[in-house]
C-alpha cells in the first residue's frame, strides 16, 4: 500500500506540474499530506513534516543568503566585465552563448556541490541571457546538462554514497567510467551547440532583414557594434517594451547607476574569491558562510540603514520565491520518507526485475537511472536500491562494483537538476526565473540522452558488460 500511495503521489505530481494544472509549490506540499492521510498516517504527520523541514532548513538559509549575496554583487556590477567578454566573444550569437554556458559550467560543477554551481553560473549569465533576448530555459537547461555530468566526480554526492553503501574505492567505481565521463562532457557541448542553433533560429525568426524586428524597428547593438536579437518574449521571461524612457528627471524617468568605485570592485571580487575557496574548503558550514559574506557585503556596499533596506525590499521577492519552493520540497520529502513509501517503492521496484535481466544488470541500472531520479531521493536509492541490485548481481556472477558504476551515469548525476526531490533543482530553476514543469519538459530528452551516450561509452571502454 505505501509502495503504490508513493508512485501515485509522485506520478500524480509530475502530471499536474508539467501540465502546469497546480503550481509546483501547492503540489509539493498538498500531495504528500493527501498520500498521508488516505495511508493512515495522520496522526505522525505533523512529526514527519517538521523532520522534512529541519532537514532543508540549511539549505533554504544558505539560500536565502546566497541569493541576496549574489543579487547585491550583480548591482554593484562585478559581473559586467565577464558579461561583456561573453558578449564580445559571443558577438551576439545565441549559439556562442549556449556553448560558454556549457563550458563555464563544467568548470564551476568541479566543487561538487550543486547549488553553489547554479548560483554562481545563474547569477553570471543571466543577465548576458536577457540582454541577447535568450529564453531563460535554454540557460537552466544547458546548466542542467554540465552540472549532471560533473556529479560524477567522487567528491560528489552520488558517488560517494555508490561507495559507502557497497563498501568500494573511488578507483573502483570512479576511475574506470572516467573515459565514459569524457564521453558525456563531448556530448554536453554537442548539445548545448544543437540547443544554441535552434535559439539562434528562434531569435532569427523575429527579426527582419536588414536587422530590423518583425515590428520594424531597427536591432540593439551588442559592445562589439554586433546587431544583437531583440528582446522578445521568451517562456519564463516578463515581456520587455519595444522603447524604453530616456534617463533624465521628472516621472517615469530611469535612474542610471553611478559604475562603483575601483576600490569597491576590487573588494568585492576579493570577498567572492575569499567566499568561494571557503566554500570549496569547507572551512564552516553553507550557511554561516554565505550569511557572514552577505553582512560584510552589505555593510561595505550599502552603509547606511536606507539603502540596505532597499536592497532587501528589490531582492525579497527572489528570496521568497526560491527558499518557499525549499520549504516545500522538505515536506514532501519528509512524509514520503516518514511514512516508509521510498523504502517500499524501492522494495517494489527490485521485486520487478525478472530472472532473465539479471545477467544485464548494469546496463538496466545505468539506463533507468536517470529517469528514477524523479522517483527516489538519492539515500533512497544508493542506501536502499543499490544494495539489493548489487547483490542480485552477484548472484548471476556480475561483480558489484559495475553495478555500482552504471548507477553513477544517471542516478542523481544527470538526472539531479530536474529532480523535485532535491532542493538544488528548485534553486535551479528559481533562479533561472523557469517552472519546474516547463524546463522538465525542455530538457529531459538531452539529459537522457547524456546518460545514454555515457553508458554506450562505459560498454565500449570495459567498464560494465552488456
């Protein structure tokens, strides 16, 4: 009964949110206390809602934090110079754009740690996505595909917990998919190339020749003298008006920024430096660091009581929007976890896999691996699933340890940035400004396909057999 009350609950989820029937944050929370009561667990639900929320509390207050950090450092302009280098490099094309993203992301995912991935990538290019007119689901989404890919590394969640729960080495498990991994990051930059065509055809389509828009007014200039696509509605995007008033006084006018001072620029690149390695080093936890970085901020950019209240009062709304969406996953996670459904559903699952498959094990586990991301938190799986894969294995003379590698191609690895059972997805998409719905809809297919190529990869390199 819980088994079936859990794949009900989360295919009754997936179907109302991409079908956008209820908003992600109603269904994250109503859902699970539904699936609860009709389980006869009312009465321990309120314990199993607040052990849900205690355990993405620090989570939704790194966030907090980190989004107000990096939203004062976008206004004091730290990211305009590497916004203007991407535009020059990118002379204004969409595809250029896409395949930097691919590329900066990759590089920033070497942390391990998803969330400080994507509010670091997010908050960098997102301007640079508005200002080209770019859909903000071709950013979450090429984001998506580099940071899935780098959750491999053994420093990782998944990988870690592939060891822990079989009791195996990184060179074990890690080293020998290595040139698989290789093949997956050729295929992220592949696809964020395909992705950035295909924009590039999109922003085309609303510009006229000689570079005028559809409404026949002349195109935006990039720095480089480029014309540069026209701002147009994109899905997830507010529309922005053909003209915009001139900077002067009087009402309406629009208030141009003084550029900061060098001093002001070189501290704050020094503080996000500072910030980033304790972050990387783990020197405290999350949280305290990105509350401490963002009092420091605040008080050297803003000194006066006036204007750190404005910056609080322009930035609550992103606040609100992406910790609420936190909150609300920890309770779904927390009463699928409390009511023992995860734990049955990965009983269940096992259960089904007949005799005959069981010779082909890890190339089952790698291919379906990504599409359970959406089913089963990562402890669910690697801690409750694996252990019984592995040991079925065994039993048909398959070694423990590829199953363990197939698992990494897609558990949580490509498939963790849609996931609405990890929080990181929900800063993903929160900040990228997306629905969950629409960007699962947008990028599911290039993220199957990433673990698809992998696993072909790992076949042809000898990491697991067919």
């Amino acid at each position: 009964m819980p088994a079936v009350l859990g794949f009900a609950t989360i295919a009754l989820f997936l179907l109302l949110t991409m079908t956008r029937r209820v908003s992600v944050l109603v269904a994250l929370v109503v859902l699970p206390v539904l699936a609860a009561l009709a389980g006869g667990f009312a009465g321990e639900l309120g314990g199993m809602v607040l052990d849900g929320l205690s355990k993405v509390a620090p989570t939704g207050i790194m966030i907090a934090f980190a989004v107000l950090y990096f939203s004062l450092m976008v206004d004091a302009g730290l990211f305009d110079p590497l916004i203007r280098g991407l535009l020059r490099l990118a002379k204004g094309d969409p595809m250029r754009v896409t395949v930097a993203t691919a590329v900066l992301t990759l590089c920033v995912a070497l942390d391990g740690d998803g969330a400080s991935t994507f509010l670091i990538t997010v908050s960098a290019l997102l301007p640079v996505y508005r200002k080209l007119g770019m859909s903000p689901l071709v950013l979450s989404g090429v984001v998506c595909l580099g940071a899935g890919v780098m959750n491999m590394i053994p420093w990782g969640g998944p990988t870690v917990r592939a060891m822990a729960a079989l009791k195996l080495e990184s060179s074990d498990v890690f080293t020998p998919v290595l040139p698989a991994m290789g093949f997956g990051i050729a295929w992220v930059l592949v696809a964020s190339w395909l992705i950035g065509r295909r924009e590039r055809r999109r922003l085309g389509a609303l510009t006229g020749p000689g570079g005028e828009t559809a409404a026949g007014e002349p195109m935006a200039a990039t720095a480089t003298g480029e014309p540069m696509a026209p701002t147009a509605p994109a899905p997830g995007d507010e529309p922005v008006p053909a003209t915009a008033p001139a900077p002067g006084d009087g009402p309406g006018a629009v208030r141009v920024a003084a550029p900061a001072p060098r001093w002001l620029t070189v501290f704050n690149l020094l503080l996000t430096v500072v910030l980033l390695v304790a972050l990387i080093l783990e020197v405290m936890p999350l949280p305290v660091l990105f509350v401490l970085g963002f009092a420091v901020a605040l008080l050297v950019n803003h000194p006066t009581w006036e204007q750190q209240q404005a910056l609080l009062d322009r930035h609550a709304k992103n606040v609100v929007l992406v910790t609420t969406m936190i909150f609300a996953a920890g309770v779904f996670t927390g009463v699928l976890t409390g009511t023992g459904m995860i734990d049955d559903m990965a009983e269940a699952l096992v259960s089904v896999i007949p005799d005959s498959l069981g010779g082909h094990l890890p190339v089952l586990v790698a291919v379906t691996g990504m599409p359970l991301s959406l089913v089963f938190t990562p402890d669910a799986y690697y801690f409750g699933v694996l252990p019984v894969l592995a040991e079925t294995a065994q039993g048909f003379g398959t070694d423990p340890a590829e199953v363990a590698r197939a698992a990494v191609l897609g558990q949580m690895t490509t498939g963790f940035p849609l996931s609405p059972l990890t929080a990181a997805t929900f800063i993903l998409v929160g900040m990228s400004g997306v629905q969950l719905g629409e960007h699962q809809r947008f990028i599911f297919r290039w993220a199957f396909a990433t673990t698809l190529v992998m696993t072909a990869g790992a076949v042809l390199t000898g990491a697991f057999s067919l």
